[in-house]
C-alpha cells in the first residue's frame, strides 16, 4: 500500500498534479500538452493510462490547457463544478462528467476528496484536499488571500503544495501593465511569498512532512526568494518537526513523494 504524489508541473504555461495509490491515480488539473503529461509521468516511473480522472480546480487556460485532448484520449471522466464547467466551451466528444460542490466530499476508488472554496477571479475556484490510508495531502493554489477556510482545511496534512507566486518588490517594478499588477496582487489573485511566510509563521500547523511551493512566477519571482522567504519562517515557528521543503518547476516534475 503507498500514497504518491507527484507535481508534473506549476507555473503560469500550465498546472497539473498526479495523486495515485495502488488502486487509484488521478490528475488534478490538464494545463500540459497530452504530449508532455505522458512524457514527465512516465520520467518518474507513472502510468498516464493509469488515470482513473481529472479534476479541475477552475477555468483559467494553464489549469485546462490540456483537458479537451486528455479527456478524449484516456476516456475517463472529468470532475469539476457546474460554475466552472458552464464557464469553458466544450467539445461535444466530452461527454463523461461527473460534478461536485465545493464543501462535499466525493469519493473516487480509495481516495476521498474534499473541494474547498479559494478566493480568485474564476467562476467558482477551488482547491483540494485528498485523503487515502490515513495519509492526507491538499493542492492549493491561485488564490488572492488565505481565508479561515482553507487554514482549516490544511490541517493534519502529511503533503501541502501551496501557492508562493510572487515577490512583491520585483512584481511591482516588474513588466506587467499596472492593471495586471493589481490583480495579481488583490483578493483574488495570487498569494505572494510573504503572505505565504506569514501563514507558515502564524496559521500552518507544521504537520506536513512535505511542502512544496507552488505556482511561482517565471518574471515576478525567484526560487531563491521564495525558498529562503519559507525556509526563514518555517525556522522561526518550528518546534522540532522534521519536514522537507520542495519547489514546483514550470519546466519538469518534482520528484514522487511517497508514503
């Protein structure tokens, strides 16, 4: 019996998680290529035709970019929110979904999951929390500011993958028009790493032996600024937990996190 989970990519150019057991393995979100899924799955020792579902946390292109082709080719069935499913032009070929409400938990082979709400500019967004033989992981990304909600739903996490998108200095002497700057950094944009230092420090539980930041900006951000940011606040407010601190690549997968 094993828990898996691998980030096979995360970043503005597309987003997507692999969680499996031995009996299980669904993908969390399609925004890579069918092409390039496959490749960075089967890098780690995954089977793509393996998959039991897609889940979709929310419309926006680097989260669905691959959905039509990979929905179509394994012939599994996509799980999403009526909201989000409403918002996306579909291929009439799709026809296999299956929907849920953030808040109810749903259950595919041995792995129970739990949508949550997560505040950002997409019709109904949410964020994920799975659990399987007693290990819990949660996947949460591209949301503005961290509600009460999710720091409840975090809790007991052997595995977070968290948001840390952005360095507010270099965001705002950044390229991106100012209107856009304003959306990264409002309630319902992106999470940057301080804001992400503070929850480590006042609100995170420090049960996950493993965390993984997430969802980095390629131009708005460093890797260095965003581990140190983390790594600095997880030392301020550790109390002997023994965690390994992991950082999600636009361009290849991380490694396979096992339980």
């Amino acid at each position: 019996m094993s828990v898996r989970v691998c980030v096979l990519a995360s970043g503005s150019r597309g987003n997507s998680t692999w969680i499996a057991t031995e009996q299980t393995c669904l993908l969390v979100d399609a925004g890579l290529s069918r092409r390039e899924t496959y490749a960075r799955l089967r890098a780690v020792g995954e089977d793509p035709r393996q998959c039991r579902a897609l889940l979709v946390s929310h419309e926006h292109a680097d989260h669905i970019g691959g959905l039509r082709v990979l929905g179509l080719d394994l012939e599994i069935p996509i799980w999403i929110n009526s909201a989000t499913r409403a918002a996306i032009t579909w291929d009439p070929k799709l026809n296999a979904f299956e929907t849920f409400c953030a808040g109810a938990k749903f259950t595919i082979g041995d792995i129970e999951v739990t949508p949550f709400s997560i505040p950002h500019d997409a019709a109904d967004p949410v964020a994920f929390r799975f659990q399987s033989q007693g290990i819990r992981v949660a996947v949460v990304t591209d949301l503005g500011y961290i509600p009460e909600l999710v720091k409840q739903h975090v809790k007991g996490c052997h595995c977070l993958i968290f948001e840390s998108n952005h360095d507010l200095d270099m965001l705002k002497v950044g390229p991106y028009p100012w209107h856009v700057k304003q959306r990264v950094m409002s309630r319902h944009g992106h999470l940057s790493n301080r804001a992400t230092g503070e929850f480590l420090i006042e609100d995170y539980d420090g049960q996950a032996q493993v965390l993984v930041l997430a969802h980095l900006s390629e131009i708005n951000n460093h890797p260095e600024i965003a581990r140190l940011t983390a790594m600095e606040a997880l030392e301020r407010r550790t109390g002997g937990e023994k965690w390994e601190l992991h950082l999600a690549s636009q361009n290849e997968a991380t490694t396979v996190f096992r339980w």
